[in-house]
C-alpha cells in the first residue's frame, strides 16, 4: 500500500507540471497564479498582437485616406530619335501608337532625328463635393471596428486562459479524488483477503473488489489524462514555461461574494456587441462614400515643360547631338472639369449592394445583443446551480462516508454482502469529487458572467481578495 500511495503521489507531482521539458521541472520558480496566466495571456497572447497589428493597419489606412487631399506633382524626362513624317486626321485615344507634333511636311522616309522632353505637372482638387470626406470617415469607421474587435479579442483571451487555469484546478481535484479512491479499494482489499484467507468470507468478494480496484485505477487513468490536456491548454496561454500551478485556497475553498448576479446585463458594455455597432457604423460609411463618389471632379492644374527636336519645321535634319536637349520651354495652367455621366448605374447597383450589407449588419447587431441577453440568463442560472450544489457538497460528502463506514461494519460483522461496500464505495468517490470542483465550478460561472458584462476585473478582484 505504501508503494502504490508514493507512486500515487510522484504521478500526481509530475502531471501538475506545465513545464515542457522534465530536466527543468526541478528548478526554482514561482507557481502559477490566476492573476500572472491573466496577465501575461494579455500581454504576450498572439491573438493579442494579430488584432493590435490589424488596429495599426486601420489607423495608416485613415492616413491613406487624408492624403487625397494633397496635391499631386508628376515629373516626366525622355530621350528619342526618330522619324518625322506627320500626316492630317484624327486618332482615337489609345496607349500604342505616339503622339507626333509638328507640321504636315510630306515626306515619308526613314531618315531621324533626336528627340527630348522634360516637364512637371501640378494637379490639386479644390472641392470634390464630399468625396474625400466621406473616404475618410469610412477609414475612421473600420478603425473603430478594428478597436472594437481588438478589445473583444483582448476579453476572450483573458477569459479562456482564466477558464484553462480552473480547468487544470478542478481536474487536478478530481484526480485527487480517483487516487484516493484506488487506496481505499487496496485497503478494503487487503481488509476482505484476510477474511477470506481465514474463510471468513467467500473468495468471491475479493474478486469483486479486485474488479472495484481496477475500475478505480482506470478512472485514476482517465484524471490523469484530464490533467495532462488541461495543462497543455494552459501552456499554450504561457509566454514561458513553469514550474506548475499553484493551488490557491480562495478558488478552491470558498466561494466568490459579490457576484453581482442579480443585476441586468447592459449588452452595450461587451466588446462584442460594441464591435457589432462599430461593424454597422462602418457599413453605413461606405455607403455614404459610394453615394458620394458620383460628382464631377475639378482640377487645378499647371504644368512647365520643355521640348528638343533635331528637325526644323521644313523638314531639314539637325546634325549632331541637336534634339537631345529640352530647350524650347512652355509652361501651362487651368481648370480640368470631368465628370462620368454613365456611371451612375454601376454607382446605384453599388449602392444597392452596400444597402443590403448594412440592413445584415444592423440585423446582426440585434442578434448579437438577444444572444448575449439569452447567455447572460443562461449564465445567471448556473451560478445559482453552482452556487447551490457546492453549498449541498459538503453535506453529501459527510452523509457518504458515513455511509461507507456503516457498510464496512456491517459487512465485517457478516450482516450485508460486499455489494453494499462497492456501492457506498463509489458514492463516496462521486461525492468527494464533486466537493472538490464544486466551488471551482461556482468560480467558473462567475467568470462566465463576466464574460458576457465585458469586464472581468470583479471576478479578478474577487479571485485574490
């Protein structure tokens, strides 16, 4: 018996472990507390950074936005040699074939000359009739859902590695629990083989609890499994690796205080919901811009540019290195009026679009808030369970030892068979593991409601108080 409970106890110490490497598991450092998982979860999480860095990109794209507002200054440099022959008629606009200025002079030969041009070019949109300002709100408006859901990504972590800590926690108990239950079945054990070897009883009792052992020592297998995938579900909130989870007696003995429970939810007050009407306000900004972005466009724009050529206007060739340089210089200013009158049909079928995008957000909005209404009472009730089941615990555990003992003796003195034993056994083992993850489940759901009111600072508060 002794051998079985310090393997027991060896099993137990290396499986509350949630460092990754063995030879490490021996050196000095501080457990893990609630608070630190919390805390280093939100700092150091990926899911943390992926939406922080989704955040940057939406304020640089508000950036991106602005910048329509500035002026445009285009420069422009070129060399050539070619021919010169220029005929009269019109060329649709199109990208292949070159402009050609200069004189009509009849020829048509394949004699070159040097070409050269150099110039910049200003244009600046004075008013645009609220296109650029509808582009920038739509940019300030995904920067909003992109806050909104790096808030809401910054909750769920917090809440899932505060849930991966009580889940190590309660199966830590129940395995607890399944190690004990293995050595009160080797002390009934050796209790029925030395009546049986004295013929006291019938050999077939001990088989039975042999049967009752095994059993045991499967469910012990089982807790242990429970512990090692908890723990790696914790692990994987961890920044670095420890030396394992410290027990601490506020989750595992008492209950949480001031719940607040029996105050309503505001949903407004959850990330997830402030991301939904983020999401809504960003759908009905680019609504607006669409609607905005069929308007005429006026430029101010200037130009000064100079232009060589090694042909005269009669046709001669220029000898030399004549052309190469832009000496003859013009410079240019205006206003440039344009305006896509046919797109209004594309405009209006993207309008149409955007229109059904925003009435499935808004309509999502009101789902996510009925949702969280609906978990929120969900969440009320297990506390109450919760709350309820740990205050009967106690009670049950005592009534079902009591209840062992009173079958031990009774079976000692030959009065009930060893049936009685095996089931008062059992109820006991379901009854300890119950008292034992019994105020963890109580922690659990308080964590859950806070979850669902946006803010887990009260169960933190009230977790190390």
């Amino acid at each position: 018996m002794n051998l079985i409970r310090i393997s027991c106890f060896a099993s137990l110490g290396m499986l509350v472990s949630v460092a990754s490497s063995g030879a490490r598991a021996q050196e000095a450092a501080s457990p893990l507390t609630l608070a630190a998982v919390v805390d280093d979860a939100a700092k150091n999480y990926p899911a943390i950074h992926i939406s922080q860095e989704e955040l940057n990109a939406s304020v640089a794209r508000i950036h991106l936005a602005r910048t329509a507002y500035l002026p445009r200054l285009d420069a422009t440099a070129q060399f050539n040699r070619g021919t010169r022959n220029n005929v009269f008629g019109s060329l649709l606009p199109q990208s292949i074939i070159p402009p050609m200025s200069g004189p009509v002079i009849g020829t048509n030969n394949g004699g070159s000359v040097w070409g050269s041009a150099a110039g910049v070019l200003i244009n600046w949109q004075p008013f645009d009739f609220g296109t650029r300002s509808a582009n920038v709100h739509a940019a300030e408006a995904a920067r909003d859902r992109a806050a909104a859901a790096n808030l809401r990504t910054q909750l769920e972590v917090e809440t899932a590695s505060a849930d991966a800590y009580l889940s190590v926690l309660a199966s830590m108990q129940a395995m607890k629990a399944a190690q004990t239950a293995v050595e009160n079945w080797e002390t009934l054990r050796q209790s029925i083989h030395a009546l049986a070897a004295a013929e006291l009883r019938p050999g077939a009792d001990e088989s039975r609890v042999n049967a009752e052992k095994a059993a045991a020592a499967n469910q012990l297998a089982l807790a242990r499994q429970a512990v090692e995938i908890s723990a790696a579900t914790l692990h994987k909130f961890q920044s670095a690796p420890t030396s394992g989870v410290a027990p601490q007696t506020k989750l595992l003995g008492s209950m949480p205080t001031a719940t607040g429970a029996e105050n309503p939810i505001a949903v407004s007050e959850n990330p997830l919901m402030a991301e939904r009407k983020a999401a809504t306000a960003e759908n009905a900004a680019q609504l607006h811009a669409i609607e905005r972005s069929w308007a005429p466009q006026f430029n101010l724009e200037g130009a000064a540019y100079g232009r060589g050529t090694g042909a005269e206007t009669d046709g001669r060739r220029l000898t030399g290195t004549n052309g190469l340089a832009p000496n003859i210089g013009n410079y240019v200013a205006g206003v440039n009026i344009t305006f896509p009158v046919l797109d209004f049909a594309s405009m209006h079928a993207k309008a149409a679009a955007q229109s059904a995008t925003l009435r499935a957000a808004r309509a999502n909005e009101d789902l996510t808030a009925r949702n969280l209404q609906e978990q929120f009472a969900q969440a009320q009730a297990e506390l109450r369970a919760s709350e309820t089941i740990a205050q009967n615990t106690p009670t049950q555990l005592e009534a079902a030892r009591t209840a062992l003992n009173q079958a031990t003796a009774r079976y000692k003195a030959g009065l009930v068979p060893v049936d009685d034993v095996a089931q008062a056994q059992r109820l006991q083992v379901q009854a300890e593991i119950d008292n034992a993850i019994a105020r963890l489940n109580v922690w659990r759901a308080f964590l859950k409601l806070q979850y669902l009111r946006g803010d887990l600072q009260p169960f933190l508060q009230e977790a190390n108080r």
